[in-house]
C-alpha cells in the first residue's frame, strides 16, 4: 500500500489526485491531506478518503476544521501552521508526497519531504523556481525521488526514456504552449480576471490560469524543466501548440523528435507519476485522431507575451533571479485578480522588481524566503506605484 500525503488536496490538482488515487484503491490510500484555508472542502474529503491526518494552513481555522471532522465522526486528527504541514511532508508512515499547493507557500513543505526521502510528485513548480537546485539537492540527499506532475515534464520524462539526458544524445527538449486565452487578441488592455482565467483547454486553479494567459506559466516551465533535467536555457525551446495534444518532445541527436500525446487531463501525469515504473489507468479519455484533424504549431510571441523573455533572463541570472521572478509575479498576479492592477502591466511589475532586487545566489532554503519576501515586499511598492500614476496620469 502505497501511503499519500496530498499537499494542497482542495485545489484543482488535489482533486485530480483523489480521483486518481480512488479509482485504485487497492494501491493507494491517503495518509494526510492538506488545504490552505478551505475548511469545507478539506472535511468533505476526509470523510470519502479517511485520512490520518488533516492540515489546515491558517492557524486560526483549526478550531473550525477540529469542529468539522468531529460532526463527521472522523478520528482524523487536526493539525495547523505551515510547520504541520512540513511535518505531514516527512512523516515516517508516508511514501509518496504529491505537492499541489500554489505558490513559494508549498516551498518549505515540499524540501521537508525531499529531505525525508520521499517520492515527491512535483506540481508546485514555483518551488523548484524558487529554490533550483537546492530542491534536486534536497532530494539526492534525502535519497528519494522527484517526478514531475506538470503534464509538459511529465511528456519530458517519458520521451526521454533511458536517454543519456544530460550527455550526448539529446539536442533539445521542445516545450509546447497552448498560447493561453489571449493567443490571437492583438491587445491585452481591459482584460478582466474572469476572461484570463477561462483557459481554452484546461480548467485549472486561479494564479496558474493567469500565469497561462501571460505565458509566465510557460516561462516558469522552462526554469522547472532546466533544474529536472538538467538543461540549460539555450537547449530549451517553447512552441505554440494550440490544442494541447503534444504535451512536449524531446529532439535527439541524430534528429529524431520524440512527443508524448494525450487529452489535456491532469489525472494522466498524476497517474503516471503515482505508479511510475508502471502504467494504471487515470480516468482520461482517448483521443480521436479523425475528429481531432489537425495540430497546429507557431511560434510565442515574445513582444506582447514578455513573461516569457524574463523568465528565459532570469534562468540565465541564476537561482537569485527566478526566485525575485516567481515573488513578483505571484504578488502581480494577486494585484491584478483583486482588481488593483492591469493584465497588461503584469510584466512591467516583474521587471521593476527583477531591476530594484539585486539578489545573490542563494546557498540555503532560509536564504530563498529571505529573498523571496525581499521581492514581493518591492513588488507591493511597484503595485503601489502603478495604482498611483492611474489615478494621477498628469503627474
Ligand atoms: P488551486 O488554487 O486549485 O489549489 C491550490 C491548493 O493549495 C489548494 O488546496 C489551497 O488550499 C492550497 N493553498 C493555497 N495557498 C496556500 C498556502 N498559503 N499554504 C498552504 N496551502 C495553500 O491550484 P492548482 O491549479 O491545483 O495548482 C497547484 C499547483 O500545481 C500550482 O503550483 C500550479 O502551478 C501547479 N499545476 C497545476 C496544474 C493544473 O492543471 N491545475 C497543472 C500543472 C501544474
Ligand atoms: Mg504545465
């Protein structure tokens, strides 16, 4: 039996997840679940999944999920704070760690299950962005595994297959986009949260919709599939694939490009991460080739999608920078989906923030909060800013 502790179990991964794992019950079952501030949502899933343990970020709603699980009649113990979930991450009756929560807030969690030598199945990428090689570390030291969830590193690590990855036989890996809701919209002023959440292909949590749409997502996927694989910037490449079919490939040597295929539904990377070596089914449907007709490709625009240019930047920077990049982004983000900033200025904040935050590389996990709460402190003022010079366009 195969014991899961599922990090950000309320989100939209998490819920990819316990299909996943209800769908086998016989392989997998849930020792801990965890959720940022839902309430509701993590008793409800107590009482389908029975877990040991259930975590609720906000220190002040323990009361509330302790009242909850006990109206359930559920022995699932409660527990709060972001040291819990740290602790749920490395307990010693847990094997696989599943990371869905959104944002640097799944960081300290997901380094605690790598340094216990768990198998961790990566989705929270703004962890790896964040701390880079101090998570592969992390994981090498700890002795355990790191599979990728993200469906386009999931392709990877399947095209890849028994290749000599960082050796000879690879020229490059092949990144596919579906360019986000925006694609064909030559201008991105008046863009409300609502239209930059509705993803032509994917329904997904709120910051990575937007990230979508600005093709930060893409760029963030980059730096991920560089610290997975161990490919620098230069033999990454990113292609506009707009029906999400190809969810990436990988070019060797002697020319062959190898894709993997699929519907867009999460639950086939999860599935294939759950059992790695082996195959089980997830759920997903089949494709049809005939009612499909065509895949279509183009390349990123990078002028009106300038996410994705800093994000190639900073990797060239190093660790430092994609942290203040990941920070500023995931502050611009919040600032435009409550109304205070506009889609359109979500890279113009990045860049002042990667401009005013002169960050070394960072040798420890402490030294990436450090940085991290440097640049979402400048790229608060940088919001604050913009709303100023909106409200005065004279001055
Ligand atoms: P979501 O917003 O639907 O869910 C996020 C989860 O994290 C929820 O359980 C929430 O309660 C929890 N959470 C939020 N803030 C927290 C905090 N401060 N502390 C602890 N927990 C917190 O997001 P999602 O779409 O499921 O995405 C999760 C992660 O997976 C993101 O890093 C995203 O980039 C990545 N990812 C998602 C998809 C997808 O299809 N949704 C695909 C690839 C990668
Ligand atoms: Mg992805």
């Amino acid at each position: 039996m195969n014991r899961i502790t599922l990090l950000g179990a309320t989100g939209s991964i998490g819920a990819s997840t316990l299909d996943v794992i209800a769908r086998h019950p016989e392989r997998f079952s849930l020792f801990a679940a965890t959720a940022g501030r839902s309430v509701d949502a993590l008793v409800s899933l107590c009482i389908r999944f029975q877990p040991r343990f259930a975590v609720v970020a906000d220190e002040q709603r323990l009361g509330s999920l302790r009242d909850g699980l006990r109206a359930a009649g559920l022995p699932t113990i409660a527990r709060a704070g972001e040291a819990a979930l740290a602790e749920v991450a490395c307990a010693p009756e847990c094997d696989t760690v599943v990371a869905a929560i959104v944002g640097a807030a799944g960081l300290v969690s997901t380094i605690a299950a790598a340094r216990a030598g768990k198998r961790v199945l990566l989705a929270n990428k703004e962890s790896i962005v964040s701390a880079g090689r101090l998570l592969v570390d992390a994981v090498r030291a700890g002795g355990g595994e790191l599979l990728p969830v993200d469906s386009e590193h999931s392709a990877i690590h399947q095209c890849l297959a028994g290749a000599q990855v960082a050796g000879r036989d690879v020229r490059r890996l092949i990144l596919t986009a579906s360019g986000g809701p925006f694609r064909t919209r030559g201008n991105l002023d008046g863009i409300t949260p609502e239209q930059a959440c509705a993803h032509p292909n994917w329904v997904m949590g709120r910051k990575i919709s937007v990230d979508s749409a600005t093709l930060m997502n893409k760029g963030l996927e980059v730096i991920e599939a560089s610290w997975l694989f161990g490919f620098d910037a230069g033999r990454i490449d990113v292609v506009v694939h707009p029906q999400s079919v190809i969810h990436s490939m990988v070019e060797f040597v002697d020319g062959s490009v190898v894709a993997q295929l699929g519907t867009p539904d999460m639950r086939t990377p999860i599935a294939y991460a759950l059992a790695y070596p082996e195959r089980i089914d997830s759920g997903s449907a089949t494709i049809d080739f005939a009612r499909l007709g065509t895949l279509s490709f183009e390349a990123p625009d990078l002028q009106r999608f300038r996410c994705l240019a800093l994000a190639y930047e900073a990797l060239a920077g190093g660790t430092g920078r994609t942290a203040t990049l990941n920070a500023a982004n995931e502050v611009a983000v919040e600032a435009f989906l409550g109304g205070r900033l506009q889609f359109a200025d979500i890279p113009s904040i990045i860049e002042q923030t990667l401009g005013a935050v002169d960050a070394d590389e960072p040798a420890s996990i402490e030294a990436v909060l450090e940085i991290d709460a440097r640049a979402r402190r400048a790229a608060a003022r940088c919001v604050d800013r913009h709303a100023v010079a909106i409200l005065n366009p004279a001055g």
